[in-house]
C-alpha cells in the first residue's frame, strides 16, 4: 500500500510518520485489496486533526478524527478505518450467503 501523509499548519515529522505507517499497517492484515492512501494531518488552534482517504478494488474509505494529542487523533482515525475495512470486507464476503426461505425444501 502506498501512503502519502501531508500536514497542514503543522511540519510531519519523520516521527510521526513512522507513526502513521506502523499505524497503517494494522489495515493490511484484514484486506490486501487497498492501493494508498492519503492522510492529512492539521492543527487548529488546540484541536490536532488527522484525516485520511484509503482507495481500495472499487471503493473509497474515508475517516476523521479529533483529538488534543496527534498520537491519539491517529490512533482514533486508523481505529475508524479499520472498522470500515471489516465492514467492507465482510460485505463482499458474506454476499448471498446462508440459508434463506426461499432456497429451502420448506417454502411453498
């Protein structure tokens, strides 16, 4: 997976993206399908906001989050994308599968 970080307000330390990387990574465990993704990391007065756009086969997945620290803001958003990732994979996975009324020697 290609992964593009830019700040805005704020310098992206090598730090934090490494951060963002290892962070990143988690995603590959459940879906091997994602191409890259861009994440934008901002700083509003007080507020530290991470944002980040992952292009999969066919979708696009978005996710922000807020918080006071940028270490937490990134745990938040990877959190966010990887239940979106789950949640597509399951869809693709799980499409006409199991028992339906309609399949069984019960209905009519």
């Amino acid at each position: 997976m290609r992964i593009e970080i830019s700040g805005h307000q704020i310098d992206v330390t090598q730090a934090l993206r490494d951060y963002v990387h290892s962070k990143l990574q988690r995603l590959d465990r459940h879906a091997d399908n994602l191409l890259d993704a861009h994440v934008i990391l901002s700083v509003d007065k007080l507020e530290q906001k991470a944002e980040a756009t992952l292009n999969a086969a066919g979708r696009t997945l978005h996710a922000e989050s807020v918080a006071d620290d940028m270490y937490a803001a990134i745990d938040l958003l990877v959190d966010k994308l990887d239940r979106q990732v789950v949640k597509q994979k399951e869809k693709m996975t799980d499409h006409h599968r199991g028992e339906s009324a309609a399949r069984s020697a019960a209905f009519g």
